[in-house]
C-alpha cells in the first residue's frame, strides 16, 4: 500500500515538472485526452443505444415461437386438399422429428449447442482463425440461437451491428427458453428452399415422408440444405446436394453422432425424390383461387397467408376430377372436329367453364373456370359475362306461369313482328306454323314463340323474375327472351337450381366454415332460403325442361349414357359464339359454357345441343354414378290433367283416335292424347274443338297447330327417334346487343314476309319424296 502511494506521488511530481516545464503542451495533452476519452465515451453510449433502442420486447420476445402459418383448406368431407400460405411450413413438435435429423442440424451447424449460452466465443475465435487463414469469410461462427435470432427479428445483413444485436438476442433467448424449445423453434422456422420452411414441410416436399420417418441419410441432405438452400437443392442439383450430404455425414462421423458402418452405408445410398405436400393440389385450382378470394376480402391478406385459417368448403373433389377431365375430353373433340372443317384460327384457345352444385344447400361441388388454370387465371364460370341464348328462355316461360298461363297454352301469332327500337321484328326461328303450345315451344327452342310469350308476360314481369332467381343488369327488351342479356355462368346455374328445389332460391356457397388457428369459429355460412317461385311453376317447368333431355335439343345427354331423371336447357348465341346448357337433378345441377375468351364462332352450324350436351351428360354421368334414380316431387298444387296434344284442350274420342306425325311427316306411336300438368285451378274445363271427328288428322311436318293437323309434341320420353334436324337455338340481335357487339348484330327484318324462314326437309321427308 505504501509502494502504490509512493508510485502516485512520484507521477505527480513528474507531471508537475513537465507543467512547468512545458506547460502548452501539457494543456493540449490534457485536451486531447479529454476529447478521447468523451469520443469513447459518447460512442459507447451511441453504440449501446443503436444496438438496444429497436431490439424486440420481453414480450415479442417471447413470442418468437410465432411463426406465419399456412391456412388449409378442407373438402366437404373435412379432408384437407389445399393450402394458401406465404411460407409453405408444416409445424411439428420436436418429439415427432428424428433423432437423426436433430443430430445432423447439431453436428454440422452448432456442435456445441448444449455447452454454449447463446454466443460461442471458442466458436467465433476458431471461425476467425480460419478466415484470416483462407483470407476470406469462409467460416461462420454463429450458433443455432444466433440464426433464430436473425430469422425471427433481424435482417440478413453481414455488418458489424447486427452481429451485435444478434449476440444480445441469442443471449436473452437462452435465458427465456430452455434448449430443447429453441431447437424445435429453429427447427420449424429455418428455410431448406423450394419455398419450404421447417423440417416437416421439407421432409413431406423432398421426400414424400414425414420428419420422424427419415433416415440419416435423408437427415444429411436436409441439413446440408440450411447452409445455402439454392445452391444444394437437390431439385435444382442432385448432385451437388449429395456432395454436400457427404459432407454433413463425415461431420456425424466425426462428432460420433453415427459409427463407420452407418456412414458407409448412407454415403453409399442415392437419394429418392418424391413431393407428397405439393403434389396434391393438381386439381380444383379455378375454385381454390376464388376461395382465396373470398377469404382474403373478408378476413385480409395476412391473416389469410399467416394466421393459420382452418376453411371448411364445399368442393367434392372426386367431382371435381371429374368435372376437369371432361372438359378437357370435350375441348379435344371439338378442336378435332374444327381440323377436320378447317375451321381453327386467331390466337387464343378454345375455353370451357363448368359449374355443379347442389341445389338445396347452394353448395358449389366442382368449378372449372377454363382449360388450363396456369395459363390463363381468368375464370370463366364466375368472371365472364357472356349471353345466354335460349337458356334463358325458361326464365321468361316461369314468369308466364306464374301469370297463369299454364303449358298448355297455345301461342299464337309466330309470324307477327314485334317493335323494336330498330323497327319491326320477327325473330330468326327454325319454321314452324303459327300456333304451339308453351310445352312444344319449350322443347323445340322456338325463338319466336319466346318472344311472343315475353310480350303476353310483360317483359318487366320476367326481368323481376330473373331478379328473384339471381340474374340481375337485364335489357328491357324483346330480345332478352333469346338470351341477350349478359350472364355468369355460376349465376345460370345458381338460378336453374331454384326448379329443382321446388322454387327456393339459395345463394351459392363455397364455403361452409372459417376456424382460426386455435379453432374459433370466425366464419359459418349460413343457407338463406328465399321464395322465388311457387313450387307449382317449379315443379311444371322441370316437367317441361324434362322435355328437352328426354326428346328435345338436349337428347345427347341420354346418348352419351346419363340415364337418371333429369331438366335442363341448351342455348346457343348468334353466329354459334357461345354454347351453353344447365341441367339438374332432385340432387345435383351443373352448367356448362363453351367459347372464345374474344367471341367467334366456335363451328360453323356449332348448336349447344351437340357441344355443350355431351359434356354435361359425361360429366353428370360421373357425377351421380352412385345416385339413386329420384324422381321430382309433384307438389298438392298441381294436378295432372289428360289433354290434346294440339289444343290444350280436354280430349274427345277424336282426340284419342287421331294419328301424331313426326316432322317428316310419317305416323308416329305417340297418342294424340297425353298428361299434361296444372296448377289446379288452371286446368281446362272445355273439349277440344280440333277433333270433332275420329279421322281429322293431317300430316304436318312441325310442331304447329292448325285445325284439323295433329303435331308432334315435346311429352317427356314418348319420341321414337331423337329429333333428325338441327333446331335453331340463337340469340336474336335487335335492341339488347346495342353497343355490346355491333359486329355480331343484324338489322331486323323490314317486315314479316322478309323475315319468314322456308320450310326445309327432314331426312325422312327426303328419303321417302315428302
């Protein structure tokens, strides 16, 4: 003690002399030192702030075990087939990964990590060493602790200030969490590439098994992967990936983690690749994406891509396949048959959309919204807006009923011109007399009859109906009873499922419940049945659209071997741009539309009934292959009433002997007399004047009606043969297409005469001279 009081007394001295001795230099010394020791000083100071200021809190801290988690979503029988994610992980615990992988992890990324408190100094001094030695950064020192760190709260960037934030931060980890929970953490969070975050998504992405299941040598590979995932991806490089797997294996060696003969073996093995997590979403894109849409519309794109979600939908994904596979089967056929016509030209692809769901609930069991969902991610059952056609036209004949014209009534003036802000108008039309009944016109798709019929309704009366049913931004015009107005596809089918519920409209769904990550409920579809129609008008115009399957411009469906109780209706638009046709069972109701994303023609003469027909019948024939054959329920409401098919009329004994002709004028099986179905109170009460006597039947060759002429009728499953000529099934121009598609439209005919279509032949009529 008394040395050291010495020693300072002695510096004073010599520090006095130097004063006197040289006192300016001394000033100066002292400032100098003074300014240091404050530079030092206020740096530590800044250094510290810099470092601590935006480090997370105690709290995030603890919440480091967060991570973005992908949401799933299930089918209608609570099977998980898609996720939507930003970081493709599967979290596991650390119990189900194996023992395997965690020592590869630990011997080639941190072997001292149960030694260590977060920063291994004897790490970091060996990682310099080398680097100094290799004059280059060619070995890191940071521990398993310090990577979680970085990932979780800091940046990648190699500066001296986050090393040192990452060195604070691995050392609070270790002191929040014990080394087990940190390796699962690290685990679960670190990047192996191909968008694959945490072992389990890695193992399922690269190996098809999951992270319990691998072997040492897969457990190498994937550790390999952490040092630089692009480079040692064995799907970019197998090669490379197992060069570096040999690597990590000599370090298992190495630190004893396996024997000489494990090694060996694994060294000698060659990898097999096989991707059961992402392989599994070949099918159901177009839905997928709308439902992504949905939910990122309602819950928000982060919590959507990280929180987690649990979504509950309706997709039947057996259908689906199905729905996929057939469309893909008809596009090829027509595009054959354009070669064969030399009909194929322009840039795009020939596009198809398809829609099923079931019409009590609105569920949507299968969407296809075009041929390729990588190509093109437009979808064409929800987006696209297209004219219907005569698919439209049960919506103006369901308004009528609901009027009290029943589908016995006879329409009349076919040939009359209708006024059009273009002038008079007589739509394009097949031929035919100038009566039929709203049944005959139904099946046969008569154009003028629909357009007589929308003017008897009151046009304003079927746009509230079409309203009521889901179809709304309807023209106000004649035409709209061709299908003029502009429609969805899922919209169509969403409101022909309305027939087959007995007039109950129910919006469609493809969603039946959102869970959060710690399964509450957030989301629960909730089926809002709402009147639209009477069951009466529901339940008459399945009847009628039975019609159109059974014997009309949809009897394909049968041929291609879809053989349950069924209604629908085709629809075709001018200049053959769109074929459509919705059909339905008691259980089941699909659309499907065929076209151009830039409407032309799809092929010359190209009707719904044999494009679009065969596609739904094959699809629904996949589709309800295990479905009982159920009729649909006639409701107390209605009565069935026998009737003359030409009249409406009750029958007389001239009614039940005359003789039906087809439209080649030869004598068909089919009785003059038939069950036709009323609301009751609409059925007639008064006999048919047409047949007076037994023998007053004409041979005609058309479904008209004239004194005295016996027409063949659309009754469901009577025809002997399926109808031998094509029957126009068009949209009319006239005043609904002003604006949309001038080049698509004609000027209405200048008068009735002009717009008069020849009779033409059938087949049989030919064959035989008639």
């Amino acid at each position: 003690m008394m040395d050291l009081h010495q020693h300072i007394a002695a510096a004073r001295k010599r520090l006095a002399r130097i004063q006197r001795a040289h006192p300016a230099a001394f000033l100066a010394l002292v400032i100098v030192v003074s300014v240091v020791t404050l530079m030092v000083f206020a740096g530590s100071l800044w250094l510290t702030y810099d470092v601590a200021h935006d480090l997370p809190s105690a709290s995030q801290l603890r919440d480091v075990g967060s991570m973005a988690q992908a949401t799933t979503l299930y089918d209608k029988d609570n099977r998980a087939v898609f996720t939507i994610f930003q970081e493709r992980r599967v979290e596991t615990p650390l119990s189900d990964m194996s023992p395997l992988l965690v020592h590869a992890i630990v011997a080639v990324e941190d072997q001292r990590f149960y030694d260590h408190g977060g920063v291994d100094l004897v790490r970091i001094f060996a990682a310099a060493v080398n680097n100094l030695r290799a004059h280059r950064a060619a070995q890191g020192g940071s521990t398993l602790t310090q990577q979680l760190a970085r990932q979780s709260f800091l940046t990648a960037d190699k500066t001296f200030r986050r090393k040192l934030k990452e060195a604070v931060l691995a050392w609070r980890l270790e002191r929040e969490f014990t080394k087990d929970q940190i390796l699962e953490m690290y685990l679960n969070k670190v990047y192996f590439g191909d968008g694959l975050y945490g072992v389990e998504a890695a193992s399922l992405g690269f190996f098809g098994k999951h992270a319990r299941d691998l072997d040492v040598a897969e457990s190498a590979l994937l550790a390999g992967l952490v040092k630089s995932p692009s480079t040692y991806a064995p799907t970019v490089n197998l090669d490379r990936a197992v060069s570096r797997r040999n690597v990590v294996l000599q370090t298992m060696r190495n630190s004893h983690a396996i024997d000489r003969a494990t090694y060996e073996r694994a060294v000698r093995s060659r990898p097999r690749l096989a991707d059961a997590l992402r392989s599994e979403e070949n099918d159901g894109q177009y839905f997928k994406e709308e439902v992504r849409k949905q939910l990122v519309q309602r819950f928000g794109w982060d919590r959507v891509y990280q929180g987690g979600l649990k979504v509950y939908t309706t997709i039947d994904l057996n259908m689906q396949k199905a729905a996929e596979a057939e469309v893909a089967g008809s596009l090829a056929e027509i595009e054959q048959r354009q070669l064969k016509r030399h009909a194929q030209g322009g840039s795009d692809p020939l596009q198809a959309a398809l829609v099923a769901m079931d019409p009590v609930t609105g569920e949507v069991r299968a969407l296809v919204g075009g041929r390729n969902f990588d190509q093109s991610r437009f979808n064409r059952a929800t987006q696209a807006r297209r004219q219907a056609g005569s698919a439209f036209k049960p919506f103006v004949y369901a308004a009528a009923l609901e009027q009290g014209f029943t589908p016995a009534t006879v329409i009349t003036g076919l040939d009359n011109p209708v006024a059009t802000l273009q002038g008079q108008w007589v739509p394009d039309d097949h031929g035919g007399d100038g009566a039929m009944t709203m049944r005959a016109a139904l099946r046969t798709s008569s154009n003028r009859a629909a357009v007589q019929m929308l003017q008897q309704a009151a046009i304003p009366t079927a746009v509230r109906y079409a309203q009521r049913l889901g179809i709304g931004g309807l023209p106000s015009v004649p035409s709209l009873a061709l299908g003029s107005g502009e429609v969805t596809l899922l919209s169509m089918t969403s409101a022909y499922s309305t027939f087959a519920n007995q007039g109950m409209a129910t919006p469609p769904s493809l969603i039946r419940r959102v869970d959060d990550a710690s399964g509450h409920v957030l989301f629960m579809s909730d089926t809002r049945e709402a009147r639209a129609l009477s069951e009466a008008t529901a339940f008459i115009m399945t009847s009628m659209m039975s019609d159109v399957i059974n014997a009309g411009t949809a009897w394909q469906a049968r041929k291609v071997g879809f053989t349950l109780p069924a209604a629908g209706k085709t629809g075709t638009t001018n200049d053959y741009h769109d074929a459509w046709f919705i059909g339905f069972t008691p259980h089941l109701v699909a659309g499907v539309w065929i076209g151009y994303d830039m409407p032309r023609t799809i092929i010359a003469n190209g009707y719904a009934g044999e494009l679009a027909v065969p596609l739904w019948g094959r699809f629904m024939a996949a589709a309800t292959r295990a479905d009982a054959p159920d009729r649909f329920t006639m409701p107390a409401t209605v009565v069935p009433v026998a009737v003359c098919r030409m009249s409406g009329k009750l029958p007389t004994d001239g009614c039940r002997g005359a003789v039906v002709y087809d439209a080649d004028g030869l004598p068909t099986d089919k009785p003059m007399v038939y069950t036709e179905y009323f609301v009751r109170g609409t059925e007639p009460t008064d006999y048919c004047p047409l047949h007076a006597r037994p023998f007053d039947a004409v041979a005609t060759s058309g479904d008209g009606i004239r004194p005295g002429v016996a027409a063949s009728s659309g009754e469901a499953g009577k025809s002997a043969l399926p109808p031998t000529d094509h029957l126009h099934d068009t949209a009319a121009p006239a005043d609904a297409r002003l604006g949309d598609n001038p080049s698509a439209a004609t000027a209405p005919p200048a008068s009735p005469a002009s717009a008069s279509t020849p009779r033409k032949r059938g087949f049989w009529g030919r064959l035989f001279g008639r």
